[in-house]
C-alpha cells in the first residue's frame, strides 16, 4: 500500500458538499494537504471535545467525510486551504509566515467553547454551544480572521491591547471580508444559528452590535486587553468607507502592504491612517482617487 495525495469529499457545519485535498497512508485517509506550491502543508486535527491542542489528526475510513461530527473537521480545513490560496494568489505570500509555514488546525475543542483563536502557533476552533454559536470553523470569515492573526503576528506585530490592539482585531475582521465579501458580516454564518439576520460584528454599521464608529466613541476600558473587540468598529467603519469608494481589488493591495510593511508593533490608529495613506501612495500615488478615498475614510472616523 502506497502513500498517496487523493481527493475526498464532505459536508461541511451547514451540510454543504465539498471536495477535500486529502491523503491516504496504510488504508486511512487524513485530512492533510499537500497540494500547495513550495510544499506549504495545510492539516486539520481533532482535540475530540478535550482542552488540548493539538490533539489527533482527522481520519476516515473511506474518504467520504459525511459524517455529522465531521462538518467542523472539513470546513476547517477547506477554508484554511481557500486561505492559503488567497493570500499566495492576491498577495504572494507563501502561508503565514511567508515561508510555507505549515497550517495547523485543530477542531472540536474544549466542550461547547464559544471561541475560536490562533494560539501562536495554529488556529483553534470550539464546536460553540449550538445556541450562541455552531461549530466555529463553518464561517470563512471566522477562518480567514483567525489566520490573518497569524500573518499580523508574523509582520505588523501588533501588541493586542488598546488601540494596537483594536488595530490587530480589525485587520483580521477586513481580511476576514476580503475572504467573504458577499456581505460585511462577520461570523454570521455560524453566530447563533438559531436566529437569522445577526452577526458578531459588522463593518458597515459597528454600532449595530454595540461598537464604536468614530473616534469620539473610543471606550476606555480594561477588560477585553482594552476594547480590542470594540475599539476595532472604528478602524473597521473607516476600511468599510474605504471599500466602498474605491473597490476591493485596490484596497486590499493597501491593507495589505500597510500590513507588513508599515504597521509596527505599538501603532496606534493615527499611525495606521498614515501607513494606509502611504501605502495608497506607493501602490496608486498621492494624487489618485484611491488616496482621496481613504484620507476621507478616516477623517469621517475622526482619525487624523
Ligand atoms: C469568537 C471569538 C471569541 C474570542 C476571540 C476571537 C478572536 O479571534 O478575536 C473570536 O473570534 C472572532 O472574533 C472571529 C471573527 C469571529
Ligand atoms: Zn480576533
């Protein structure tokens, strides 16, 4: 018996078909992908409802991940593939360190978590309680957030606390749109599935779950490392403006470059106005509508 790259198929958390890059070793099948360039693996593991990481890796017998318990395991490891893909194919980088970093994900963990994380190392995904969130892996968004914690951690650096720290949260959530701009939700996919039309955040309209959207908004606060997940509304309101007047395809050319090769670990969100505009102007120049479209973006957050 051969060891082997094979494609095997699933369902995903909300029962949707997909075709899975997968690999068969001595009659198991792994959820282990070798198809991307420069060797960059991406593998998914189970901590099997156990606080452990990273736990065993996902097997099945036959190839055909249909099981109901399985629908974590597979769109954490689709959506970390479509991950890879997006960030090799609109920004050439090789994984998250840009190095072909292996992406580890482990789903199923603790009982009923309600969170998702990068643990420094590899992302982390609860199967949520089935009432404040379904298995958390199911959202792209919610995936693309999480690893994008990975390459902010590998380039900006951003501290996560106060307004770094509100900066590190909204480059995951705009990443995380650039992912899935269908809508500017985020994790409405898999947040409360029991209730229709509600997200975690959203990037249009922050105050509609409770975030600030301008600067005279900014909550001083101690819980939650500063707000990272408030305080993220208004570098989030400000990216929203952005998309909106001058498109996807030019912002995330800019978002991307202030990332990393801007962004510092302790910039604050005077500091990432002037990088996003600087970066606006390396790519488009300082006389573009582009750069217009995002000074106004900020100015009507309060940010200067
Ligand atoms: C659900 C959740 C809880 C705590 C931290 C995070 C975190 O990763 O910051 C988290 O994930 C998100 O915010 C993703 C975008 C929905
Ligand atoms: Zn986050």
């Amino acid at each position: 018996v051969n060891d082997a790259a094979t494609t095997g198929s699933g369902y995903g958390v909300k029962g949707d078909r997909k075709t899975l890059n997968t690999y068969s070793s001595g009659g198991t099948y792994y959820l282990y992908d070798v198809t991307k360039p420069m060797n960059g693996v991406i593998e998914t593991f189970s901590a099997q409802n156990r606080s452990t990481y990273p736990g065993s890796r996902s097997v099945d017998s036959n190839n055909a991940w249909t099981s109901s318990t399985q629908g974590a395991d597979v769109d954490a490891h689709y959506y970390a593939g479509q991950v890879y893909d997006y960030y090799k194919n609109t920004h050439n980088r090789n994984s998250f360190d840009n190095n072909g970093a292996t992406i580890r994900s482990t789903v199923h963990y603790g009982s009923n978590y309600n969170n998702a994380f990068w643990n420094g190392s590899q992302m982390v995904y609860g199967d949520g309680d089935g009432s404040v969130f379904a298995p958390l892996s199911g959202a792209l968004d919610i995936v693309a957030h999480e690893l994008t914690h990975a390459v902010t951690e590998r380039s900006a650096g951003l501290e996560y606390r106060n307004q770094s720290g509100a900066l590190n949260e909204s480059f995951s959530d705009v990443f995380g749109y650039f992912l899935d701009p269908q809508d500017y939700l985020m994790g409405e996919d898999v947040y409360t599935p029991t209730k229709s039309g509600d997200a975690l955040r959203s990037l249009s309209n922050p105050s509609q779950f409770g975030q600030p959207e301008h600067m005279n908004q900014y909550v001083n606060t101690t819980s939650d490392n500063g707000g990272v997940h408030t305080n993220s509304g208004i570098p989030n309101k400000a990216a929203y403006y952005t998309i909106s007047s001058i498109g996807k395809a030019q912002a995330e050319k800019i978002y991307y470059r202030a990332l990393t090769v801007y962004l510092t670990p302790t910039s604050n969100f005077s500091y990432a106005r002037a990088a996003l505009l600087q970066s606006t102007a390396d790519l488009y120049g300082s006389g573009s509508s582009a750069y217009n479209g995002v000074k106004s973006a900020w100015d009507k957050v309060g940010v200067y």
